[in-house]
C-alpha cells in the first residue's frame, strides 16, 4: 500500500512536469516576435512604357541586423531596371553592406537582394524600407504580380525572425 501511494504520486508528479512544460513551450512559440516584410504599394496602375518604384517594407517587432529577398514579377508586362537600398538600416547610424542582386529579366526574377549592418552588435527596430525596385512598365496591358520569394530576416545572432511575406500587383493599364 505504501508504494502504491508513492507510485501515484510519482505518477502524478511526472504528468505536472510535463503538462507545464508543454505549456511553456506552446506558450513561447506562440509570442515569438516576428517582421512583416511586404512590397508597397500593394497595388498599383501605370501607364504603358512608364517608369515606377515598388518598395520592400520591413516592419519589426524586434530588433534586427540583416535582411535578404528574392522578388519575381511578369516579365512579359514590367522591366526591372535597378534596386537600390532603402533606409531601413541607416535608421541608427550604421554602416551597411548592401548588395543589389541579381536581375534577370527573362525569367522575371530578382536573386539575392541583401542588406546587413556591419558594425557588431547593430540593430534596429523601427520600420523602414529595406531596398527599391524601379521597374519600366511595357506596352502590353495586363496585371503583373509582384512576389516576394525567399525572404529571410535575421537578428544581432543571426537567428530568423521573418514572417510570410505580403505580395503586390502592378497593372500596365492600356488607357
């Protein structure tokens, strides 16, 4: 009788241990902090053969160091020209490395767009835009997608804090 109680109570204990444990860890996968990274604006119309800019937006809910996308988009419709960087983590006064990617506009895609603070230990954490992509429209109408691919956001550690990415559009309008 006296080692069944134990028994029970052993029983019971493990199974507290466990249910709080799961608890905590539910509970701080749940919190985590995350970026929304997003092209802005969401939508827009231009003109035949006109030239505009799509930004990439980086909102964070904490701090971060670096950030890299990849965007493709309709190359039968719009023209990537450049990417240049945004403001995002000149914020705090730091140095950057900023490399603009890859454009390739038979396949519709940009690659490897990458900006990184390069002074240890440099974050920042307000919203910023993290690059600019001119584009020039073409002369057939149609709606162009704008989508961000391989988004990847990193802390001072380097651990990844990126949610999914926020699409746009373009539309080259005929009128």
């Amino acid at each position: 009788m006296k080692y069944r109680n134990m028994y029970r109570w052993l029983i019971l204990l493990l199974l507290f241990i466990t249910v709080v444990g799961l608890l905590l860890v539910s509970s701080a996968c749940v919190t985590l902090p995350r970026v929304t990274v997003s092209i802005s604006p969401t939508s827009q119309t231009v003109a035949p053969e006109q030239t505009f800019t799509v930004d990439v937006l980086v909102e964070p809910a904490v701090a971060i160091a670096g950030a890299q996308f990849d965007l493709s988009f309709d190359p039968s419709l719009i023209t990537a020209i450049s990417v240049t960087e945004g403001d995002l983590f000149n914020q705090g006064g730091y140095g950057t490395f900023f490399l603009p990617g890859t454009i390739d506009n038979v396949a519709g895609t940009i690659t490897d767009v990458v900006c990184v603070i390069i002074e240890p230990g440099g974050t920042v954490s307000g919203p910023g835009t993290l690059a600019t992509v001119t584009f020039s429209a073409g002369t057939t109408p149609g709606t162009s997608p704008v989508h961000l691919g391989i988004v990847i956001v990193g802390d001072k550690e380097g651990n990844l804090v990126t949610d999914e990415p926020l699409d746009g559009s373009v539309e080259v309008s005929a009128e």
